[in-house]
C-alpha cells in the first residue's frame, strides 16, 4: 500500500512540472528558433503540436512535416537539457502559417 502512495506521489509530482506553451510562425521567409524558458529541472520528453497550413513540406527539430489544415500533427521527442530549443525551417514551404504547442515533462 505503502509502495502505490509513493508510486502516485512521484507521479503528481512529474506532472506538475510541465512546461507548455505556444507560438505561431507566419514568416516562411527565413529559420526561427524558438528558446523558451522552462519550468522543469530535468526535461525528458518534449511534445509537438503542429496546425495550420503551408503550401509545401516544413522542418520542426529536423523532422519534415506536411501541414494539413483539417488535422493536428504530434511528434515526440527525448530532450534531456534544460535549455529548450525548437527550430522551424520553411524547407520547400513559401507562405502559409503555423501554430506549434509544446509540452515539455
């Protein structure tokens, strides 16, 4: 009994120190990196949500992605600093506009 009490404690614990947020890029001109604060000591896993549109296929963290208006892309990655860093490259998109959420556990 002892051992679930811990197990659930740890548990809440890790979930209350996420940091999540919000960014929305329009200007398919150019590479923006995105660096913000976080809230937890030790990041492991950094969720991506990606929306919008884009006339052609774009870079999230090196990961080509085809945006489609009508669904909500997610990709998970390990992320083992403190310093949260996410880099949006155009690659072969011209115009369009994104909205990227993350959560970082």
């Amino acid at each position: 009994m002892k051992l679930n009490i811990l197990f659930f404690a740890l548990v809440f614990c890790s979930c209350n120190s996420t940091s999540t947020g919000t960014f929305v890029i329009s200007d398919f001109s150019k590479d923006t990196l995105i660096s913000p604060e976080t809230k937890t000591k030790n990041p492991m896993t950094l969720w991506l949500y990606i929306k919008g549109s884009a006339n052609d296929s774009i870079m999230v963290n090196g990961v080509k992605w085809k945006v489609s208006s009508d669904k909500i892309d997610s990709l998970q990655l390990d992320y083992f600093s403190q310093k949260l860093s996410i880099r949006f490259e155009p690659y072969k998109a011209t115009e369009g506009k994104i909205e990227v959420k993350y959560e970082l556990f």
